[in-house]
C-alpha cells in the first residue's frame, strides 16, 4: 500500500511537472512577443493586455469546462488542461515583458538610437536586458498559479496531482489530498524561490 | 565645405513651428555653440543634425550631404551625441559604454580596447580604475566624462551636445569645461554645444548662434556676442 502511493505520488508529480512546463514553455514563448510588440505597438497593447485581462476572469474550472466541447484544441485530456494553463500564464508574462521595456529609461533609449543602433539592436542590446528582472518576475508569478491551477487538470482527466485531491475529497481520505498538495505546495515553492532567485541575480540597475 | 550645414531649415510638429528658415554653417574644427531659453529650438536643431528629425521644409547637410540621403543608421554612428542624463546604459561597464559605437561598427576587439583605454585616460577616468565600473558607481560629473569619451569613440566627424553639463554643480561644471576645451584640442572635433548659459557659450564656443522663437536672433563669435544690441542677446548678456 505505501510503496503503492509511493510510486503513485512519484508518477503524478512527474505528470504535474510535465503539464507546467509545456504550458510554462508554451506561455513564454507566446508571451514575451506578444509583450515585445505590445510595447513597440501601442495600439496593439490595450487588445493583446486587455484580452490577456479578460481571459484570466474566468474562474479557472469553468475554461477548463469550456474547452472541452472545441474540436482538435479541446476535448478531454491534457490538451486542453494545457491550454487553459498557457492562456492563464499568458497575462503575467505578457503584462510584465510590456511594462519592462516601456519603463526603461527613455534617456537610455534615445541615446541609443542617437548612437545608431537599430531597432532590433536596441531591443537585443537594451530593452530586453534592463527589463529582464521584470519579466522573471512575470515569469515567477505564472509559473506559482500555474503548478496550482493545474491540480484543477484532474476534473477533466488531464491528470496530476489534482488526481490525488479530487480523489480524497470524493472518497473523504486526508491522506490522499495530503498526497496531491503537498508536492503541489512544494513544487509552488520551488518554483517561486527558483525564479526569485534567478530575478535577484540579474544585474540590479 | 562645411561639416553641418542648415540650409532655410524650417521644423513643425503638430502644427506648432519651431525653427523658422535657420540657416547656419559649421566649419572644420569650430565650436558652435548653440544659445538659447527652454523651447528655443535648440535641442531640435542637434536631432535635426543626426537625422532623428527632418525638417518639414530646407534641409540640413551633413558633409555636403542632405541627412535625407544618407543611411539613418550610417549617419548616426558618423555623429556623437551627449545629452544632458547622459543616457548611459546602466548594465553597461564604462569600457562597454565608451567601446559601444564602434563594436557596432565591427571593429576587432584589440582596436576596441585600445580606443576605450585613449578615451578614458584623456577624460581622466583611466581604464584599469575606472573600465569595470558601472555607472550608477561613478558620480555626476565622471558619467558625463563617460558619456563625451562615448560620444567621440568612433571617431565621428562632429559632436553634438545637448546641455551635457547641465546636471552637475558649478565646480565640477567649471573642470568638465575645461576639460571639454583640452578634448576639443587633443581630437579637433568639430561641435555644435547646445546650453542656455551664457556664461558657457562665451567659454566653449568659437561662435555663438543665439536662438530665439525659432529664428537665429544673433550669430558672432563671443568677442562679438558681448556687442550684441539685440534685446533677446541683451537679456543673456545682463546675465553675465
């Protein structure tokens, strides 16, 4: 019995990680663009961080409950807990990478365009590294509600570590929700000081 | 010819006009110093030189060439500009500040270092002390040593100044002056100085163009400037 929850926290936690991080790897590359041109492109900003706005008001169960009627991107399975997670993601990464790059110090800015760069140079050589503390920071809080919104993944058979708590709270087993939030808990915090730590350590101007 | 020439340069922007028909010339070697109150059209006149403005109407020639016509990255690396923040980046060390330009330009890496190395000993700031800060470690005064020694490293054929020694307090204001006079004998850097100083313009410059509502109100060099009878040149000098 125990080797059995064991092996069983072992291969759930494993689903979990691997549900964040494809969402995580998905968000990210989605977000930071999407972030890029809505910093160059004002009137793109308030569509792309107003959509990313109204996506994250939906309570989570209920997309969840949405995708799974979409033809090819939903169903039931982890494809679509991955894509509910990535559009969740989305906001704070997408928010932070537009915040960074607008606050940077537009005497910073104008000198280098004085200087010659071009416009990929100065997002490659300036933008991008003086916002990359605020973007981490994005990054940080997405993937913390992220590892926790996916123990919702369960209700529609996608898996993780909601498999244990879904499972405890039907059938009133402490030991079994216990199973599910605590490497959820502990992933979080992983998570959390991880990219803390990475944030901390990015050149601090 | 001339390094810049403004020729019945005319600039408006949202219907606002803020140069009227300039015309000015600078030489070879010569210090323009541009004079002038807020919102004379100073700092437009240099983003003009630069080519990050065109005027609405005339144009502005930079070694005989309209900035129309020349590549508006080409011209910006054959042009330094200082402006008053400095605008140095701050995860930049001083040596990538100053080298910045010309690793942009591809120079190899040896050249790059030994520019960087003449710059900053000429600035005061010698690289094996000063190289490897940043620039939130240097104070006001040092990071617009730095941001001069950026301006000049490519070797660019005029330097634009956009109130560089605003920010710092008289004394350190007083040696960047004089430091800027012994810069502009070691390299003969032809420079057009934007500061509404007079105290500075009759220092710095070897002529002074005083701007005023958009039109060159008085141009001579500062022996002259004293003479002025304009009322416009009058208010600057009462201020000597």
């Amino acid at each position: 019995m125990r080797t059995d929850l064991t092996s069983e926290i072992v291969r759930l936690t494993g689903q979990h990680l691997w549900l964040v991080g494809i969402a995580m790897a998905l968000a990210i590359l989605m977000g930071v663009p999407l972030g890029i041109v809505a910093a160059r492109r004002p009137a793109a900003s308030r569509w792309l961080l107003g959509f990313a706005s109204v996506v994250q008001t939906i309570p989570s169960l209920a997309l969840f409950g949405f995708l799974i009627p979409i033809p090819v991107l939903g169903g039931i399975g982890p494809r679509s807990v991955i894509i509910a997670l990535v559009m969740y993601a989305l906001l704070p990464i997408l928010r932070n990478t537009y915040v960074g790059i607008v606050t940077v110090d537009t005497a910073v800015c104008e000198s280098a365009v004085a200087m010659g760069m071009t416009g990929s140079q100065l997002l490659r050589l300036v933008q991008l590294p003086l916002a990359s503390r605020t973007i981490i920071a994005g990054i940080r809080v997405a993937a913390v509600t992220t590892i926790g919104t996916a123990t919702i993944a369960a209700a529609i058979g996608g898996g993780g570590l909601g498999v244990f708590i879904f499972r405890g709270v039907a059938s009133v087993d402490t030991t079994q929700i216990l199973a599910g939030a605590i490497p959820a808990a502990a992933m979080a915090l992983l998570a959390d000081n991880g990219f803390g730590w990475l944030e901390r350590k990015l050149s601090p101007v | 010819m001339p390094v810049v020439e403004f020729r019945d340069v005319s600039f408006e922007i949202a219907g606002r006009r803020i140069l009227s028909a300039i015309n000015l010339c600078v030489e070879a070697g010569e210090s323009l110093v541009l004079l002038g109150r807020s919102g004379s059209g100073k700092t437009t006149a240099l983003k003009l030189t630069n080519g990050m403005l065109f005027p609405t109407s005339g144009q502005v020639l930079v070694e005989g060439r309209s900035t129309r016509d020349w590549d508006p990255i080409r011209l910006k690396r054959h042009i330094g500009y200082v402006i008053q923040e400095t605008g140095l980046f701050p995860h930049f060390t001083v040596a990538q500040n100053v080298g910045l330009v010309p690793k942009l330009e591809g120079w190899e890496a040896d050249r790059i270092a030994t520019r960087v190395e003449e710059l900053l000993q000429n600035v005061g700031l010698p690289g094996a002390e000063f190289g490897s800060r940043y620039p939130r470690q240097l104070s006001g005064g040092q990071r617009q040593r730095v941001g001069v020694a950026r301006a000049l490293a490519a070797e660019p054929s005029v330097l634009l100044l956009d109130e560089p020694f605003g920010a710092v307090d008289p004394v350190t204001r007083f040696d960047l002056q004089e430091q800027f006079l012994q810069l502009r004998r070691t390299f003969e850097k032809t420079s057009i100085f934007v500061t509404h100083d007079v105290r500075e313009a009759m220092r710095l410059g070897t002529r002074i163009a005083l701007l005023a509502g958009g039109r060159v109100d008085f141009l001579a060099p500062p022996g002259e400037f004293q003479q002025a009878t304009t009322k416009e040149a009058r208010s600057f000098l009462a201020c000597l």
